[in-house]
C-alpha cells in the first residue's frame, strides 16, 4: 500500500510538472507570435507605403511589391491561425489541471466507507462527480473544435 501510494502521488506530480512545462512552452510560443506579429505589421505598412507612394515605378516593381504583401499576409493568417491552436491547447490544460483535481477530490470521498459518510459528504461527492462530468464536457467539445479546424484546414 505505500508503495502504491508513493507511485501515484510520484507519477501525479510528474503529470503536474509535465502540464507546467507544456504551459511555458505555449507561453513562450505566443510571445514570440506576438512579435513576429509586430514586425510583420511594419514591413507590411512600409509596403503599402511603397505601393501608394510610388506612381512612377515600373510595373514589375509593384508586383514585385504586393507579391511581398501578399505573402505577409499569408503569414500573419498563418500566426493566427497557430496562436488560435495554442490557445486551445491552454485551455485544455487548464481544464486537464482541474480534472485532476477534482479526480482527487473524488477519490478521497470513494475511498471512504459507504456507511461511514454523512449525507453532506454524499452531497459533496456527487457535486464533485457533477463537475468533473462538466470538465469532461468541456474538454471533448475543445477536442471536437480542433478536430473540425483540422478538416477545415485540409
């Protein structure tokens, strides 16, 4: 039995620390859409600075010009559509983070003795079980939202 229990307490902090770094890593991700965001917002404005400001140029140079923004926008939609991903993916762990504990929740009332509760405890219980079922719900609507950007996308 303690050894039991040290495995799962082992393996739910490494599920914790496992859902952290995924968190920091999406983080750092949006970051770095952030600023890509901006940089390609400014070369796309010099563009169009460009393309307004200079009526005289060849005509291969305008092309050559909005071919460049174009392409910039094809990019920024490109971001996006990744940030929105990753935002998902944030809400997913949060909901995953609070599955668990409410799974822990759950365990510690089920593992108690039927004719041991109070009725407030069987109360407790069956609003954990009805949020947990909740968190469920959420969790497969996000992954049905994925699954239907993902057909989309093909």
């Amino acid at each position: 039995y303690p050894t039991w229990k040290r495995t799962l307490t082992r393996r739910a902090r490494e599920a914790q620390m496992k859902r952290f770094c995924k968190a920091q890593a999406i983080q750092r991700r949006l970051e770095e859409i952030e600023v890509t965001f901006r940089e390609l917002e400014q070369q796309g404005i010099k563009l169009e600075k460009l393309l307004r400001d200079e009526g005289g140029t060849p005509a291969d140079q305008k092309t050559q010009w909005m071919n460049q923004l174009l392409y910039l926008v094809q990019k920024k939609n490109s971001l996006m559509s990744e940030e929105s991903d990753l935002m998902i993916a944030v809400q997913e762990l949060k909901l995953e983070e609070q599955q668990w504990q409410l799974d822990q929740k759950l365990r510690c009332y089920m593992n108690r003795e039927e004719s041991l509760k109070t009725p407030e405890e069987r109360v407790a219980e069956q609003e954990i079980l009805v949020q947990l079922l909740d968190v469920v719900n959420k969790r497969n609507v996000l992954i049905h939202i994925q699954e239907e950007k993902r057909l989309s996308e093909l």
